[in-house]
C-alpha cells in the first residue's frame, strides 16, 4: 500500500474514531497549519503510534523503540510521529544533535515518519492512537497530559512512570477519569529468563530465586557519574525496578507485607560522584539484598552498573545453585550478535531484551487497536505500588550500607 493510498482510507475512517475519542470540532478547528499538514500512515489493524521522547540514536530508549517499529517488527504499530522536543530544539546542536538530525532525515524519507517539538502539534488522530512515552521521568506527568489531550486510546509509559509516588498516583487517576488506559514498560514480565525460573523454582520446594540485572558501564568515576546523573531518580527507580516489578508482580511484596530487607554489604557498593554538570549525585553502583514477605515468600534482587550485558536468574537450594537460566540464551545469542554488528555503537542492552521489546510493543498496540487483553503487560497499578516499593527500599538500604 501506498502511503497515499494508506492517507485516503485513514481519511475514510477519521469521523469516527475522532468522536470516540473526545476532540471537538472546534478543537480540529483551532488546529494549527502545520497540525492539518501532518498525515498518519497506520493502516487498518494498525494502532497510529506516537512515540514521545525519541531520544540520542544508539543511546536513547526511545530511539531504539522507533527502531523497532520503522523495521516492522511490531505488526500492529504504526510508527507515524516522533515528538523530540530536546533534540529538535535546545539540544539540536549540542551532543548527540547531528546524529538525531540524521536520524530524523531517514525516518522521514524512507518510513515516512512525521516529526514534531510538541503533542499539542498533532492532529486528531485517524486510527487508535498509542502514545509510547520514553522520555526523562521527570516530565511523563505533563507528557501523559498532553497524550490525553492528544487523543490517545492508550499509553505505553516507560519506566518507573514518575519521579515520585504522589506523581504516578495522580497520573493513574487522570488517566482513568479519561477513560484513558496506561500500560507500562517492564518487558522482563515477558522474559523467557523470568518464566523458566519461576517454573523450575516451582518445582523444588524450599528453593530461592535470584535476579540478577547488569549494565556494561565503565567502571570508572567519569562513566558511573555520567549515569548517576542521566537517571538522577536513582538505580532502584531506574535499572533494578524491572527487578522490583517482578517482585510485585510475581512475589507478593508489597511495602505493606515486607517483612524484612538486607543488604548483601560484600557485594553492594554506594558512591557519590559528579556528573558532567559538576553536580555530585550520591547512588548504588552495585546493590543486592534479599526480602522477605510477611506470608512466607523470600526473593533476591542483584543490580551491577558494571557487570556486563547479561541479565539472568538463580534458584538455590541449602545455598548451593541448582538452576541458571540467562537472557540472551543459546538461542537468542545469534540474534544478539547481529544487531550489534549493525549497530555497533548502540547501548548493548538494547540487543540482549531486543525480543522483549517487540513482544511488549506489539501486545499493547493490538490491545490498543482491538481491545482483547495485553497478556503479561503490567499495568499502571503495578507500576505505581513497584515504586512505593523503591522508595521503601531505597533509604534502608543506604542506611545498611553506610
């Protein structure tokens, strides 16, 4: 199908899915001439896709995300706007900005993706419109406003959704008042990694799992300061809290029924470093402790900033390690080293969960498109109790470590 052709049946289509949506007809009136100049391209079965906060080509999660959909890998998203309100502005001729430039001019060229500085420049939306939410933390909850306003069906948010608690909170309630649904980002809810050891934990009564999460930063003050400031909300509001949504999703805990919490201190390490700003941001490096539950469960959670590209899982039994289980396994290594001979210079994570992404993605955009359940996919109500849990954490843990 031809992208003109793809234009006139979306055109044929817009009357309704915009009065479903809730924009006005003054509201298409008042759009502005650059709005009415924009053209979605999803065709039917497709959701319009909007990703908001496309980020630094190789580095930024939104980026790759992107990646993924112009390549066609999710059949039932249509990637047909990009807002980067960073890179097409302030930002545009500082680091990173020539390679967006060249990363916009391609994406425009080639898959016909539309970019914009700002949300409120869309018009109406012709399909089920999925806004992808892969921005800085700190400003998902104006992002999720403009999203609703928008005219989105449906939010994919990244994680941990927002900075604080209070934040994420007030975002599920606006969210719901809109008869808006929001659906997060945690992809190691869908890891084969995850699902084999909970079934073989199963299986062994008395066992014990073990999440291991790793990075592949340099070791050295510059690079861990570098990363302590891009996610100044802190490594278990950052890196491990995929790790704490499997806790709630699959373990129970909740801050309510945390028993007790320990910090493994021979492996943990807690640094105070500067950032390129010449701001000290004080963070863990590396942390592994272990919960306990008020009704009996007992899980845990390692992260290491430096550890390497592999994320995997253990069950103990009387301390000895009956059962190991990696992402990428055999089986996805090849994949893994293809995507890394394309994309050398990209973040080396990105290719280790890369079938991850593509699962989560395409379950939230068919489930945008026809409503039938996205199985797995962790809504904002885990989420927010995934982050009251972090900062649960988080000072106990600094306090057993200093």
């Amino acid at each position: 199908m031809t992208f003109a052709t793809a234009a006139s049946l979306l055109a044929s289509r817009s009357s309704a899915f915009v009065a479903q949506s809730g924009l006005t007809k003054s509201a298409s009136r008042s759009m502005s001439a650059f709005a009415r100049s924009m053209v979605a391209k999803a065709e039917d079965g497709q959701a319009e896709v909007v990703l908001v906060g496309c980020g630094a080509p190789n580095r930024g999660m939104g980026w790759y995300h992107g990646l993924q959909m112009v390549e066609q890998k999710c059949p039932s998203a249509s990637l047909d706007y990009v807002v980067e309100p960073w890179f097409m502005g302030p930002g545009g001729e500082g680091p990173g900005g020539d390679d967006f430039k060249q990363c916009q001019a391609e994406w425009e060229s080639t898959y016909g993706v539309q970019f914009a500085t700002s949300l409120n420049d869309l018009p109406p939306p012709k399909a089920p419109r999925l806004a992808l939410i892969s921005g800085r933390t700190a400003d998902n909850p104006r992002l999720l406003s403009e999203a609703i306003k928008s005219g989105s069906k449906c939010i994919y948010l990244e994680k941990p959704g927002a900075p604080t608690v209070a934040e994420l909170q007030a975002m599920k309630e606006e969210a719901a008042a809109a008869g808006v649904e929001v659906l997060m980002g945690y992809n190691k809810n869908v890891c084969k990694y995850v699902s084999k050891t909970r079934d073989y934990a199963a299986s062994v009564p008395g066992s014990h799992v073990t999440f291991v999460s790793n990075n592949a930063y340099e070791n050295t003050a510059e690079s861990l300061g570098e990363c302590f400031e891009r996610n100044a909300e802190g490594m278990l509001k950052n890196m491990a809290i995929h790790e704490l949504a499997l806790l709630v999703s699959f373990y129970d805990v909740t801050v309510e029924n945390i028993e007790s919490v320990t910090a493994d201190k021979e492996f943990s390490s807690m640094q105070t470093l500067a950032g390129p700003s010449g701001k000290e941001w004080t963070d863990f490096d590396k942390i592994k402790f272990t919960i306990k539950t008020k009704n009996g469960n007992e899980v845990s959670v390692q992260a290491d900033r430096c550890g390497g590209t592999d994320s995997y899982a253990t069950v103990t039994k009387d301390d000895e390690e009956i059962f190991r289980y990696y992402m990428p396994d055999e089986d996805d290594k090849k994949l893994v080293e293809e995507l890394t001979a394309k994309y050398p210079t990209a973040m080396p994570y990105f290719f280790t969960q890369d079938p991850d992404y593509i699962t989560v993605k395409e379950r939230v955009a068919k489930h945008t498109v026809d409503g039938q359940p996205a199985e797995g996919i962790a809504t904002i109500d885990v989420a927010v109790e995934t982050l009251r849990v972090a900062e649960y954490l988080t000072p106990i843990l600094q306090e057993q470590l200093k």
